[in-house]
C-alpha cells in the first residue's frame, strides 16, 4: 500500500495504513497578535477658526499630530474636557474640522485621540488595521441645588383707585313685576351732570347700592353699562339710590430697593 512520504508518529498527513487511519493534520495555522496604538492631537481654540492641522499642535506632548483616519480604528474629540459626537466634526489626514454651528470660545482645550487596532502575524510583522465601530460614553452626572433666598428687598406699591357715585330717584314704571330697572340714562353724576352709560362691574374693584340712604346686598343688584336692576318690587316711587363704583385696577408695584438672593448650594454625585 502506498503511504504518504509524510506518515509517521507525528502526522503532518493522514495516510490510508490501519495504523494511522483516522489521523488528522495538525493545526498549522499562523497565530495573530492584536496590537494597539494610541496617538493624540492637542490644541487650544482661538475662538474664532472651526478648522485645524498639525501645525496648530500645542509643542511639548511628544507626538503631536493628524494621523491618516483611514488607518485608525476610532476617534475620540474632547473640548473642554467633554467626549463630542462625531457628527460635531470631520477628520482628514493633518486637518481636523468643527462642524458644529458655534465654536469653542477662546482658551478651550481641544484634544484628539486616535485609536488604532491591528491584527499582526506573529512572523511576518505584517500589520492589518481593524476597523472597529466607536461606542460613544456618556458622563453621568446627578445633582441637587438648594433652594435660593431672597432677602431685605423692598416693594413700593402705588394705589390710585378710581371712585365714581351716581344718583337716580325710582319711578312707578321702573317697578316691574319682580324686578326694578333704572336705566343709565335715569342717572346722574357727582356733578350733577345726566350720563349715557354707567361703568361695568369693574374686575379690580367692586361697586355698591344705597337705597334711601341704606347699604344693600351684593346679590340683590345686578350692574351693567346700560341699566342697574334690583330684585326687588318692594322699593316706593321717590326713593332716592345711589350707585358707588370703586376701580382699582390703576394699582402699580416696583422694586425700590434689590433684594440680596443667596446662592444655591450645589451638591453633585458621580
């Protein structure tokens, strides 16, 4: 029977013999060796450009610079301290662009980190970049804030309240069945002087009916800028009602002296 020149106890083959039937060839695949480099770029906004490069590097933090983003696996972009997403910027090889609306403000530091991943056969050295998909970290941050207090200010309040009085005597035809109906044009002013309308039932304010001299109930008048009705049939021809209108709506306040307002203290937890 031919064998393999290669059969032996070892079995680099398998060969048809009884003796190594069955043998299988050993694993001679190749081991990888996963190794990472890191690379970052500092810099310092001027509060004005969106783009940088290399030469805008801050010296003395060793290798400083844009590598190519086809050969990193992710990028990171910090601006003052805070991971951005990556829809806020753009890469390219030695440049870096801002794509957000507003820029850092003048003084912010800006840091890149470049994070690369390569398969590397262990006796070729031959480097294969991985490509891996960046998963963005969020700060969590939990805060409680005192209540603030505000303290010896002082308010000025204005009052200029505005006081109408009319008069009107009842006659036999403004007594109905249930109800006595004074029309507006029945009255008079303080002056004297007739008037066409009587002031609304002001929203700041109130009014009041004296019938001969006596002050009524609220609920047995009704007020409008065309007539004033009592609910009442019980009032005599000749009786004298005064209608008092009191509007306070012209009522202002101001701050005449700031208040002193303590600051909140602030309790953070991470």
């Amino acid at each position: 029977m031919k064998r393999n020149v290669y059969c032996c106890c070892k079995c680099y083959f398998s060969c048809s013999c009884k003796k190594h039937r069955g043998h299988r060839r050993k694993n001679t695949k190749k081991k990888r060796v996963i190794q990472t480099k890191v690379n970052t770029f500092y810099t310092v906004s001027d509060g004005v450009k969106r783009t940088y490069t290399n030469n805008d590097h801050i010296k003395g933090y060793g290798k400083n610079y844009i590598p190519d983003p086809r050969k990193v696996s992710f990028v990171s972009l910090y601006v003052n301290g805070v991971l951005q997403p990556s829809v806020n910027y753009k890469f390219s090889k030695g440049k870096m662009k801002l794509k957000t609306t507003d820029v850092p403000v003048k003084g912010v530091p800006i840091t890149a980190q470049f994070v690369s991943i390569s398969w590397v056969k262990s006796r070729s050295r031959r480097k294969e970049v991985m490509n891996m998909a960046a998963s963005l970290v969020k700060l969590y941050v939990t805060a409680t804030a005192s209540q603030p207090i505000a303290s010896d200010g002082e308010v000025t309040t204005t009052v200029n309240p505005s006081v109408t009085r009319y008069v009107a005597v009842v006659e036999s035809g403004m007594i109905g069945a249930t109800d006595t109906t004074i029309l507006a044009d029945s009255f008079v002013d303080d002056n004297g002087a007739a008037v066409s309308a009587l002031p609304a039932p002001p929203t700041n304010g109130y009014y009041n009916v004296y019938s001969n001299g006596v002050l009524q109930e609220g609920g047995l008048s009704t007020l409008s800028t065309s007539q004033l009705v009592l609910s009442t049939n019980q009032i005599i021809a000749g009786t004298p009602v005064v209608l008092e209108v009191a509007d306070f709506s012209n009522t202002t306040s101001a701050i005449t002296t700031e208040p002193t307002i303590s600051a909140p203290t602030i309790t953070v937890t991470t």
